[in-house]
C-alpha cells in the first residue's frame, strides 16, 4: 500500500493540499456547515463531524479498505489504520464533540481533553495502543493536539472512577493540571464567521494540521527538551520552517514572534487568522505569512510548561537569538555552554588540571567555537569546515595560533611528512605542521578536542547529523581499505581514524582525544566490530559521560551522547583483546538551580558492553539453523499477520519445517520495540531481516523474542546490545520456559492460522497451520461442539495437534507463565460463542481455522470484547516484568 501521508514519501505542500482538497470537495463541507448549523443537541454536532471525518478517511480515501472507524468505550469516534497491514505506520485519531462550548477559552479545551485523557486511560488499562493524534470540535470550531503531549497524566493520581463524559465535573485535579498545561494553548479552526471559502480554507486547514502531525519524522516519540543550553539551536530549526517570506522578516521580529510561541503567552495581540492559519496576526493589525500547520506541529513537539522565572530566563538569551538570526548557518549543530564546561572538567580530570597551558590543543570541527569561546590556551588551533564559520566565531580565543578552514577528512590526508616534508605543500598552516613536528620529537602532548560531525558519509543532512556540505571523504576510502568495517561509513568514527593516522605521520606518541560522539560504537555489534578492534588496540578509553541528546539543539531525546577521553597507547594491544573492557559511565543531566543557573548533575553510572557478533544474542538464537537450506516452494509472505505483502521481491524465504519467520533488526534494546524491528509471522516476512523458527532452535528464537521485546527501552539504554544468555544458570531453564509463553501473546507476535487455496503447510490441500496454537485440538472440538459450530468442527477432521501445544504439553511452567496460559485459554473460550458470526462477516480474520492464533483471537475480542481479556493482560504483564528483571541475571544485559 502507499501513502502520501507517510514520513518516507513526502510530497509538496501544494500537491499535499490538492489530495486533500479531492478528498474533501466543497459539496461534503457544506453539508457540514449546514448540520452544524442546524445542530440543537450535542449528538447532532457529533453526527456532522463523524460524517465529515468518514468522507475524508474512508468514503473517499483510495486506501479506505485499510482504515476502519468505530467508537470503543463510547468514544465520539476513532480513526485507526489497520494493524494488520502495516507495523510502522501509526495512525489512531480520537475525536470528542461538543454542542455549545467556546473552544478559544482555554476552560472549554480543558473540558473536551479531560474527557479524552479518562477514555485514553480505557485505552491504556485494557492493554490498547494509545491514540496519536487528538481533536476535540463544536459547532463552531476545533482544535488538534498531539496525543503523547497528554500520556504523561496516564499515571497520575486522578479520579478515574468517574465516567469520562462527567470528567470536567468530577476529576477537579485533572481539570486544573489541564488548564496549566501550555500544551493546550492551541489556536482553534473557526467555522463560524467569514463567507464559505474562508470557512472552507479553514476546514482544509484543519485536515493539513492532522496530516502534519501524521507525517512527522518523530510524531508521539521524540521529545526535545527546552533549555537556555538547547534555544538556540531549536530557534534555528523554527527559522528554518515558519515563515513563507523569510527575507521580509527582521531577526527582532522573528525573535519575538518565537518566544510568544514558545511560551503561549496569552497576549490577544498574537494569534493565527482564524479564516487563514498560514497569517499570524501581529500587533498593530499586522500579520506575517508563515506555514500554519508546520507551526503547529513543531511546537507540538516540545512541552512548553514553564514558570515565569523559566521565561524570564530564556528571554534574556533574546540578543543571541537575534545574532544567531543574522549571522546563523543552517545546519551547525550547536554544543550548549553547559556541557562545554562540563567537556572541560573532564579533560582536566584525564589530561591535568593544567593541560590548557601545557598541551597542544586542536579544535578539528570547531564550528563556531562553543567549546573553546569561554577558555583561554597556551597553544591553541582551531579548524572548521565552513569557511563562513570562521566569521561567526570571530572575538572568541583570540590567543589561538592558528584559525583556519580545514577539511579534517579530505585534505592532507593523502600526506605524510616523511615524503612530503615541505610545510608549504600542506593545506594545515605553516605553524601548526611544525608545531606537530616539534611536538612528536619531544614527546609533548597533543589533544584533539571537538564535537565532530554526526552521521554517514553517504548520507549527509544538514539538520545538525552532520555538517552541511561534507561529503563521501578520503577518509572513508583508507578506513575501508584498511579492515575498519561498516563503520567508515560514519563521520565520527572517521574523526578518530584521521586522528590516529596524524599522529603515525608525525610520530606522536603523547596523544589525547576529547570526543562527543553517538554512544552506540561502545555496545559493539557487527556494524561497529572491525572499528572497535581497530581503534581500541591503539587507544585506552580514560573517562566518560553519558548525556541525553535531546540536550542538544535539534537532536531527538532517544539516545545517548558521550564526551569521552582517550589517550594513544604506548604499546598497541591485541585487537581481540581489545574489545575485552566493559567501560563505565556518568549518567548527567543539566537543570536549574534556584537561583535559574544552569547545572549538571549525577544521576547514575552505566555499563557498557561490547557485544562481538559470535557473542550477540541475535546470532544465537540462529546458529542452529546453519545446516538447514532446502525451501518451501510456496507459502504466505507476509506484512503483517493477515495481510500478504504486495512487493515483488520480498525478503524473507520460509525453509522447510519452518514455524514461521522472525524479523529481528540489529540486536540492541531500542529497535526491539520503538522501531517495530523483532516481530513473528506464521508465513514468511516479507522484511526479513531475520531468521526462520525451526524446531531445532524454537527454544532460543523465544528466548530471543521475549529478551527484545520485554525490555523498556530509555535514552540510556536503547543503544545496549544482548549478549547470549548464561546457559549454565539454574535460572536458564525456567526462563526458557516463560519465554515460550511470553513469546506467543506479546503484540509484536503476529501468528495465525490461513485457510487459503494457495497455502499448505499440512497434509489438507488449503490449510496453513499456526504451530505456535497453545490448545489441545479436544477442548477446540468441545467448544465447536457446544456452541454447534459445524465449521471449526469440520476444520479439526484429519488434523494434528500443533507444536507448541505439544512443547507445552512436556513443560513445566512458573506461576506467572501458568496464569497467563490460564486466562488466554480462558479468553479463547469466552470468545468463541462470537465466531459463527464473525466467521461470515469478516472472512479476512480467518476465524473459521480451528488453530486461529492470538492475533486473531484479539481482533475477534475488539469486536466482541470478553470480561477476562482484563486479567489476562494483567498476568501477562506480571510476566513480562518477570522476564524483564532476568535479562539481566543471565547476563544478556549489564545493568
């Protein structure tokens, strides 16, 4: 399927208007305004609105056949693409509708979220993805909001007793957390006034906001946190995408319009043209021509709770704001004062308290000079890519001996001074090649201080990943033709590699490096390995920090930044040996102090460990299958559990035998769950990217699933590789046999059962069996019986029990693993009475297969839901805690 909504297929602003405009024609909108209009009751609004949001989401979308619209727990409406179809693409879209409300008072849009966060709860405890994107409407207006910004009152001490509709009455503590949240100071779409084409834009308006929302790269995940440390850079990326006449707006200006976002101040000056929300309206009965929705959606992205000091506090940055405006460079990725300073500490603490005044100190990605600006040095070289770089960082480190521009990855790198002895044939200046010469011959040390570049060479954004314009390197080249992997693709790893082979060509041998670097490189794995051994048997890691990215400007809050410190070692060491040491680091964070002064502070330490690839709990759990080659010739090649891809070259093969097939991305924590990277089909996966479930490694394959899947990743953590689990423990068996239950009801385990012409896996010409089914086929005979389902009855003629019934049938389980077989079963019995039914109007379920696997029997449970779905998503928690806990126990990850 395709969709030109999707983050992967973006498409023009106005071509994006004209698909919504055809799907939303103006004879639809105006049956709209005239139910508004004529709207005496709330239900009245509610069946205008459901009517409009079905035209555009399923009566005239091509890809209707994969959405469905329908209103659990009494919801005004909920729009959901299907599950089934696709495992990436999140869109679920809550609606609540009132008659009679004044959305552009904050009190009314308290109203209508309280109500929506008490039914997100529903969601929430019944084990439901949550919503995505939010929208609450009268009769005259509506607003959108970004779902996760309100995940957070989930957990909260509120009256969830009472019916969500009477929240705004009875939850008194929701309603005023709600109306301090600057996240509801949203800009309502008003229908009300104007003639219909001003009344029609709006309507357009509202639907591009959704679909912003939608698209975004990191819409309900990422959040970026707001700091004087991080306002620049996020002022950078606001510049970049508000204004549709950019060169008409002077940099006062646009500070001042950013700061009356960010902070939501209720000023009646400041606000966007309720008939146009691509004007904002300025004092004076000015306006500006910006892009709404991307307004909108950007601010979205950051929670903008702050006390007055907090704003005070930001608003005195409004002069660097204002310079950064003129003499900013798109693409710099900013390093905060904060942990420059902090950077400092650190090198202080490896190289010397006085290393500034003894140390030759290169700056090799200088940027405009954020790490140096607030020190002097004795020796100091500063070296930036962007020749205009050199102008923004001008006044600061006026004691270096040398600033210059400076390609680090290409130019010189073809040098060495043994053949190339004459400083005037170097692009480095005259000085600083003979400082290095100096510098060698005298054993002194010289530090290497920068924050390089982030991303690939083949793959260079200039959204602050890497540096604009740098480009596939020598570098690159000499780190592939000299065994350091996949990893030569990265920028940074290329900074270490370029540092290595300077200090060969001038005979250093008192080196330092001081790096902030993407973390990841230190949990190993098979892309970083060869780079690992490499650098590691010549450098010795001394220090290092572990920061949340989302510190810095423009950069997600999901994984980690280190600043570490290095030192060439005298003596290389083996470079298997080398990935033998399991580093230990600070875990910071910067905050206010009283009196609004920026800090760090500790808040814990975290293991590393390197994780080869024979030591990789991915690689594990398909070693057995090294010796099994022959294929199936036909069988289901899936993207989801019941939808058959459409690609013509599919990845995945399913061999012989075959149980199914588990895609398994990477083998860190963060992709087994964030990115839908570890999932299970009965067929084949169309994504591959995995491995097939064999008999002879099912036990390991589960082990592999329930590990990925149960772990909760967080921005310190998502980056950590599984290592293979401690066979040897008394704990081993018993959690094999918890990873086997785990294995069969966590969401990301698509098996089910086919009755289709094209597919056999049994000796019944039609029948693709689901080996994972955990019943006894006699107690499936006994409910058909019972509930005088000829059907399934029929089905069971000739068959075998499945395997995983037979696994369970020869094991004995813990408590936690026994109550979940209990309630499922309990599940499947208290569903199948709705079967007859469901088996005639939605055949794509495949519910007529006596083996019908829990995915099946979950969407059989959203259309008539059982009372024990409840306790069984109960101990299945309790079990996935269980398992969570034993990870670390048998080692797969070091806490």
């Amino acid at each position: 399927m395709t969709n030109i909504f999707e983050s992967g297929n973006k498409i023009s602003e106005k071509k994006q208007r004209k698909e919504i405009r055809k799907r939303l024609p103006q004879k639809i909108v105006k049956t709209l305004f005239l139910s508004l209009k004529d709207a005496t009751v709330e239900k009245d609004v509610e069946n205008a609105w459901r009517k409009l949001f079905s035209s555009y989401y399923i009566d005239n979308n091509p890809e209707r056949e994969f959405y469905h619209f329908d209103s659990p727990y009494d919801t005004d409406g909920f729009i959901a693409m299907d599950e089934t179809v696709t495992l990436l693409f999140a869109f679920r879209l809550l609606l609540e509708f009132k008659n009679g409300t004044d959305l552009t008072k904050k009190y009314d849009r308290a109203r209508i979220t309280a109500q929506i966060v008490h039914y997100m709860k529903k969601f929430s405890d019944n084990g439901e993805k949550l919503p995505t994107v939010l929208v609450g409407a009268d009769e005259n207006q509506a607003f959108v909001l970004l779902a996760s910004n309100f995940y957070k009152y989930l957990d909260g001490d509120y009256n969830w007793d009472c019916p969500p509709s009477a929240a705004y009455k009875e939850d008194s503590k929701l309603m005023f957390d709600l109306q301090d949240d600057a996240n509801l100071s949203v800009y309502p779409f008003q229908f009300s006034n104007g003639n219909f084409q001003q009344k029609y834009q709006s309507i357009l308006d509202l639907f591009e906001s959704i679909e912003s929302i939608i698209q975004a790269d990191d819409q309900a995940i990422f959040k970026i946190k707001v700091s004087p440390a991080t306002i620049v850079g996020m002022f950078d990326e606001f510049s970049d995408i508000a204004y549709r006449l950019p060169e008409k707006v002077k940099p006062a200006d646009s500070v001042n319009f950013f700061f009356q976002m960010l902070t939501a101040d209720d000023n009646e000056e400041y606000y966007f043209l309720p008939s146009n929300h691509n004007k904002f309206h300025l004092p004076g009965d000015k306006s500006i021509d910006v892009y709404g929705a991307k307004l909108e959606t950007f601010f979205n992205h950051y929670d903008r709770n702050f006390s007055p000091k907090e704003i005070d506090l930001l608003k005195a940055i409004a002069d660097r704001l204002i310079e950064a405006t003129e003499r900013r460079m798109k693409g710099d990725f900013w390093t905060p004062t904060v942990w420059a300073n902090r950077a400092d500490e650190i090198l202080a603490e490896s190289f010397g308290d006085n290393y500034k005044n003894e140390a030759l100190v290169w700056d090799c990605a200088a940027g405009v000079r954020n790490l140096t600006r607030e020190r002097q040095y004795k020796d100091l070289y500063i070296s930036t890519y962007h020749e205009g770089e050199i102008q923004l960082g001008e006044g600061y480190n006026p004691e270096a001996k040398g600033v210059f521009q400076y390609d680090f990855l290409n130019d010189d790198v073809d040098l060495n001074p043994i053949d190339n002895p004459d400083p005037n044939k170097w692009k480095m200046p005259n000085i600083l090649f003979n400082e290095l010469i100096d510098f060698g011959k005298n054993d002194k040390l010289v530090i290497f201080y920068t924050n390089p570049p982030y991303g690939t060479a083949n793959n260079v954004n200039a959204d602050g990943s890497s540096k604009k314009g740098i480009s596939k390197s020598l570098m690159n080249k000499r780190m592939k033709d000299s065994g350091f992997g996949q990893a030569s693709q990265q920028l940074y790893a290329q900074f270490f590699a370029r540092v290595l082979k300077i200090a060969h060509d001038f005979n250093l041998r008192q080196v330092g490096i001081g790096f902030f670097t993407n973390a990841r490189f230190f949990s190993g794995g098979v892309y970083w390995e060869k780079f690992n051994k490499e650098i590691f048997s010549q450098l010795k890691f001394i220090k290092g920090n572990y920061l949340n990215a989302g510190e810095f400007s423009g950069t997600s809050n999901t994984w980690p930044i280190t600043f570490s410190t290095y030192k060439l070692r005298k003596n290389s060491i083996d470079k298997q040996d080398a990935l033998n040491f399991s580093p230990s680091f600070t875990v910071e964070e910067s905050y206010m102090d009283k009196n609004l002064n920026l800090k760090i502070k500790e808040t814990g330490i975290h293991k590393t460990v390197f994780v080869s690839k024979a030591q990789s709990l991915s690689q594990w759990a398909k070693d057995p299958l090294n010796n099994s080659t022959k294929m199936l010739t036909s069988y289901p090649q899936l993207s989801s559990a019941l939808n058959v891809a459409k690609g013509k070259n599919p990845s995945g093969k399913l061999l012989e035998n075959s149980l199914g097939y588990m895609v398994n991305n990477s083998n860190n924590v963060g992709e087994g769950t964030w990115n839908g990277g570890v999932w299970i089909v009965s067929g084949s996966a169309y994504k591959g990217h995995g491995f097939n479930v064999l008999p002879n490694n099912f036990e390991r394959a589960c082990v592999n699933f329930a590990a990925r899947r149960s772990v909760i990743p967080t921005w310190i953590n998502a980056q950590d590789n599984f290592s293979l689990p401690n066979i040897s423990s008394p704990l081993y068996l018993e959690f094999v046999n918890d990873a086997i239950i785990y294995t069969l009801f966590d969401n990301a385990s698509y098996q089910a059962a086919y009755r289709n012409q094209q597919w056999t896996n049994t000796t019944i010409t039609g029948k693709w069996a689901n080996q994972w089914f955990f019943m006894e086929m006699d107690e499936m005979s006994k409910l058909a019986n019972l509930y005088n389902n000829r059907i399934i009855y029929n089905d069971l003629r000739g068959d075998q029990e499945r395997f995983v019934y037979k696994e369970i049938a020869k094991r004995s389980f813990s408590k936690e693993a026994q109550d979940v077989l209990k309630n499922a079963r309990t599940v499947v019995t208290q569903t199948f009475p709705a079967r007859k039914q469901v088996i005639d109007d939605s055949p794509e379920l495949y519910l007529d297969a006596w083996d019908a696997g829990w995915f099946q029997i979950k969407q059989l449970n959203k259309l008539m839901p059982v009372s024990s779905y409840a306790e069984f998503s109960k101990s299945f928690k309790s079990l996935k805690t269980k398992i969570a806990n034993n990870i670390y126990e048998l080692n797969m990850l070091t806490r």
